[in-house]
C-alpha cells in the first residue's frame, strides 16, 4: 500500500496523455495522489474499429498501466496474454495486422457492448476501470469521434495503420485530426479544467497523442486562461524521443528534434518545463521563451522513477 504524499483539494492535477511516455508518469501521480486529486485526460484519436469492436488503445494503455495488469516489457496490453483467437481470425482470412490478446479483446467486447446501450464513452471508460479496481479519474478527451490521420508518401493513413501496419516507416507531411471541429471536450475535462489546481502536459507525443487533445474547440484557449501551474514534461531526451516516432515526424516537418522544438510548441500554456539533466544546456534557451526550466531526471524505468519526477512536479504547486 502506498501512502499518498500529497494532498491538495479536488482534483489536484489535470494531467494531459498518451501513449506509454504518457502512462508511466500518469502512474508516479496515481501513486503520490488519492483518487480525488487526479484527473487523467487520455487521447482518443487513436479509437478505431477492428473486427466489429471499439478499441480505445491509448484509454486501455492508461486502465492497464494503473491497474498493475500492463505488460511491463512492452508498456501496452497485457501481461502474460495470449493470441489465439487473433490466430483464429487469421484461419478465416481476416488481415489481423493490429494486435489484440485474448483477454484484451474482452475490454474491447464489453466496451462495445456498453456503447451499444447507448452509454457515453465517459461512462464506460468509468465503469471498466472501476471494474479493474482503478479509482483515479481516466477520462476521454471527447465522447465525440476525432480521428487522427496522417498524410504520408503512402497516402492518408489513419494513426494505428501508420504506426502499427506501416511501422511508421512512411514519411509524414501532415497530422489532421479528423471531426474535431464539430467534438466537444468530455464533461469530464471541461469540468476539471475548471477545478484543478495544476495542469501537466505528460511526456507524450506533441502530434499524435497531445495534439488531438488540444486542437478540441475551447481546450487550448482554456489552458491558456488558466490560473494556476502549467507544466509539460518533455518527450525529447538527448535529441531523439523517449519512445514512439515522436522524433521521425518532427524531422518530416521540418522541426528540429530537440525539446527546445516541444517548448516552442507549447509556450502558450507551459509555466514550467521539464527537461532531462542531458539537455542542461539548453535550460538557457528554455527561459529565454519566459518558461521556467526545470532540469532533472525524467527517464522512467522503474516505478521509483516514476514516483520521483511525478513528486518533483508536484512539489511546484509550492
């Protein structure tokens, strides 16, 4: 049992992610706040439907991670699954290029069966982690479909194609977020970007799992209005990203990959940055923007580490 080291009143922290970069920090906070002090906004551009099912991979990547129940080796799906019944599937010709476990494809059912009912994705991404016995707050960004999709040397692809059935190999010349326009931010969100006392931008992804998020109509202009800490956590260390093609796609777009490019980005609603201890010497270039670097280490391979950089960035509601 952890004891929870903070106490702040509700929510304490709006954290903003995707992605495993995103999860493991959302973890350190999950273990330093009681369930009433954080809310996680999780990335939906990524939901997509693979063989009649809704799979929200970047929610289920949060609900397992917090569960304990997350394959550690991999970040994402679950420890110790199986996949016959994706060998199964393959046996009738159906192209299963997109990994589902066994016991994965059976979040995947009854989150389909709850939609099915008529129930919001807030709703049933509520009722599956209480079932898991999660009690922080994970919510969607949006109840409404927004669809990720990335002009390519290979044509359109939706984000999983790309990054799961093309490795990200294609080289990338633009990142849509399909239907956001007319997406409104979950009750969820809306209502803890009224109340929380800190927002954190997690180390994910600035295109593919946070860019989503903020183009949501009103999101990003509340984030700038808003009164209280503002920190992003860099997904760029030494140069290159933590994981994921975070990296590749900057280079395609012409930016430099470096986490001065991810502050540059986020300068409108970042207070403080938070950069790895290899890049100190461009903590300099960091304050020049008017944001406060903040050097430390922010590589999380254990669950120590995790606990550690979550507290550090708590410790600047101080």
């Amino acid at each position: 049992m952890v004891t929870h080291e903070w106490s702040f009143g509700p929510p304490a922290v709006l954290a903003f992610a995707g992605g495993v970069g995103g999860a493991k920090l959302a973890l350190g906070f999950s273990l330093c706040l009681s369930p009433d002090d954080l809310v996680i906004c999780v990335n939906t551009g990524d939901d997509e439907t693979f063989h009649g099912l809704h799979v929200s991979p970047d929610l289920d990547t949060m609900m397992y991670t917090l569960s304990g129940l997350y394959n550690q080796e991999t970040g994402w799906g679950l420890a110790g699954d199986t996949f016959t019944a994706l060998e199964m599937l393959g046996k009738f010709g159906v192209d299963a290029w997109f990994n589902l476990g066994d016991r994965d494809f059976a979040t995947h059912i009854r989150r389909t069966q709850l939609l099915t009912e008529g129930k919001t994705l807030s709703e049933v991404t509520a009722e599956l982690n209480r079932s898991l016995g999660v009690f922080h707050g994970i919510i969607p960004m949006s109840d409404d479909p927004v669809k990720t999709v990335l002009t390519t040397d290979e044509g359109e692809l939706p984000m999983q194609r790309y990054f799961v059935g093309h490795r990200a190999e294609p080289k990338v010349s633009e990142v849509r977020y399909v239907g956001v326009e007319t997406a409104a931010a979950s009750p969820g969100l809306q209502d803890a970007l009224t109340r929380a006392g800190m927002l954190v931008l997690c180390p994910s992804n600035p295109y593919l799992s946070l860019g989503p998020i903020l183009a949501l109509p009103g999101v990003r202009q509340r984030m700038r209005a808003f009164s209280g800490k503002k920190v992003c956590v860099s997904p760029i260390v030494g140069g290159e990203a933590v994981t994921g093609p975070a990296g590749k796609i900057m280079v395609e777009l012409g930016k430099q990959v470096s986490c001065v490019e991810v502050a540059r980005g986020y300068r409108d609603i970042c207070d403080v940055f938070v950069m790895d201890d290899q890049d100190q010497a461009l903590a300099s270039e960091i304050e020049e923007m008017g944001i406060i670097p903040l050097v430390t280490s922010t590589i999380m391979n254990s669950e120590e580490d995790k606990i550690a950089l979550a507290g550090e960035i708590l410790a600047l509601a101080d």
